[in-house]
C-alpha cells in the first residue's frame, strides 16, 4: 500500500512540473502560420505514418475595429494511414481525434471546411480555415491535441487613427446626400447617382471595410434590396451591374464588395483605379468559370494594393476573362 502511494506521489509530481514544461517548450517550438510554412507531426515510432501540412496562401480583411479574418489555404499531406480532419467530443467532453484552432485565451475562433473530411491513406487535399484573429490572443491550430501552428497575432493599434478617418467620412457622407436630395445629373435618380459613385475607386477604397459602411446604411442610401443571398453572401441589383457584398456578423459591415463589368466599362474602371494610386503587386493566370461553370478558361488575376491616410490598405483584386471581376477589401497588410 505504501508503495502505490509513493507512486501516485512520483507520478503527479511528474503531471504537474515536467508536462506542462514540455507542452510549454512545444509551445515555444511551434512555427508560425504563414505562406510557405511547413509541420509534420507522426503517429507512430518510426515515422511511417504521419500528416504534414504546408500554408499555401494567406491572406488578411479587416472586419471590424477591433479583429480581422484570415483565410489560410492548407495542403495536408497523410502518410502512411488515413487521417480524419473533422473533430467531435466525446461523453465527458474530450475532443476525438480532428483538426482544431484552440484559442488559449477568451473569444472562440471560427473554423471552416472541415466537415466530415477524410484523407485516404498516401493521399492529398487542400482545405480553406477561416479564423477570426484578435489583438494580445494567442490561436493555434492543432491536430489531436498536438500544436502544429502558431497563428499571427492581429495589432489594431492603426484603428484610433481610422476612428477619427470614419467620423470625417460619415460628414462627408451626408453632406454628399444632402447635395444629391436636391440635385439630379443628367436625369438620373438620386439613388442611381450614389449607387454609381459607390462603384468608383475614392469610395471603395475608403469605404469597404469602414464601420459605418453597414448594410443597413447602404439599402438605405443607395435604394436597394438583397435579391439574392448564396454561402454568407449578399447579392445587389446596382443599376450599373450585380453587386456581391460580404458582411461580417457582429455589426453587418461590408468587408468585401465585387462585381463584374464588361468591355469598355472594365478598361476604364481598371484605369482608374491606377489613376487613384493602386500599385500592382503581382500577376498570375487562373482558371476562370463563365456562365455558371459551364465554360472554364484561363484568365489572367492581378492583385492591386493602395496605402490609407488613415492606417492599412485597400486591395482591389482583378480578375480578366470574358469580363473584368473586381473584388475590393481592406487589409492591415
């Protein structure tokens, strides 16, 4: 009897000082989520079975004045066995085997596209994680318990300035409307004037992604309804051309807006775009589905970013097929 006890005693003096050091150290060693990082981790002695994963992009949009959502594209690798990326708890609450984004301080992460995946044995998959990053909290994703990655965390110490940015927008918003109420340009409406200027550089770039650019305030200044909704996405009949928004769920801001425009109308808001100051930062070719997915094609994608007076930058996303896709949102990178 004694002796068990004693050995009860080594064993939660080895529970209570060596584990959580080296879950300490782990945590320490753990890389960092960005593009081109790579972990493995195995489930077995001699390394023949085992998952390794590798960023292949990333990519930031504001959402809100105080958080920002990351959209990291993943390539999963199983050796060796078959792995499961979906998770469950148990009847005492414990996890089962899955992938996970563990939140080690308040504020939970969203995770997406991890429903119900398997990856066959010697076999590969891409999956897209969606997670909302918030400032002086630390995220990871894990596997079954284990770190792999260490997710950045978000500084929105640029926000105080673009506080202040927003307050001279929002006066020079309504004192735009109030010029619009009593003036109309070439026989147009007053909500076909707002809705044409919303679709010009100077107020995408300023506007998406700022907190008063809301859904309700948008309906209610340019004179529309949803005419469809697909995936978390809103769609807008603007008298231009369709309009997509994407509206984050806390205060229903606007944190990505795009839409199509064809022939000369394309050209010449690409022009303007490099007029009001965007910089291309890259280009590449992409698969392009045209009416419905019933027609694919290589196009080509460029990638257009603008500094802010205010803090951050607005990126414009440009995508070149049979029509021109512009897709705008704001980023702090």
């Amino acid at each position: 009897m004694k002796q068990v006890k004693f050995s009860s005693a080594i064993y939660l003096l080895i529970c209570g000082v060596f584990i959580p050091q080296l879950l300490l150290a782990q945590q320490e060693n753990i890389p960092l989520l960005e593009k081109g990082a790579i972990s493995k981790m195995t489930f077995d002695k001699k390394g023949k079975k085992s998952l390794e994963l590798e960023v292949l992009n990333l990519r930031f949009s504001d959402s809100t004045n105080y958080s920002c959502r990351m959209y990291a594209l993943l390539g999963l690798k199983s050796v060796g066995r078959e792995t499961k990326l979906s998770s469950s708890q148990d009847f005492f609450g414990n996890y089962q085997e899955g992938l996970l984004l563990n939140k080690h301080e308040q504020r939970g992460v969203t995770v997406s596209a991890l429903s119900d995946r398997i990856i066959p044995k010697n076999d590969s998959v891409v999956i897209l994680i969606i997670s909302y990053l918030h400032d002086n909290n630390i995220s990871t994703l894990s596997y079954n318990g284990i770190d792999l990655f260490k997710l950045p965390l978000y500084d929105n110490t640029e926000y105080n300035k673009r506080k202040e940015y927003n307050k001279r927008l929002i006066e020079q918003r309504n004192n735009e409307i109030k010029r619009d109420s009593v003036s109309r340009l070439k026989g147009k409406s007053v909500y076909e004037e707002r809705c044409n200027e919303l679709l010009t550089p100077q107020y995408l770039a300023n506007w998406v992604g700022a907190s008063f650019f809301t859904k309700e305030q948008i309906e209610k200044d340019c004179g529309v309804s949803p005419i469809a909704y697909n995936g978390g996405k809103v769609f807008y009949d603007f008298p231009k051309c369709p309009v997509t928004m994407e509206f984050e769920d806390t205060n229903n801001v606007c944190v990505e807006l795009s839409f199509r425009l064809f022939g000369e109308d394309g050209y010449n808001m690409k022009k303007s775009l490099i007029a009001y100051g965007y910089k291309l930062q890259g280009k590449s070719e992409d698969l392009i589905a045209e009416n419905n997915f019933m027609d694919l094609q290589i196009g080509k994608r460029s990638t257009y970013k603008l500094k802010l007076k205010q803090g951050g930058y607005s990126i414009c996303i440009v995508t070149e097929g049979q029509a021109m896709m512009f897709t705008f949102y704001r980023s702090n990178r």
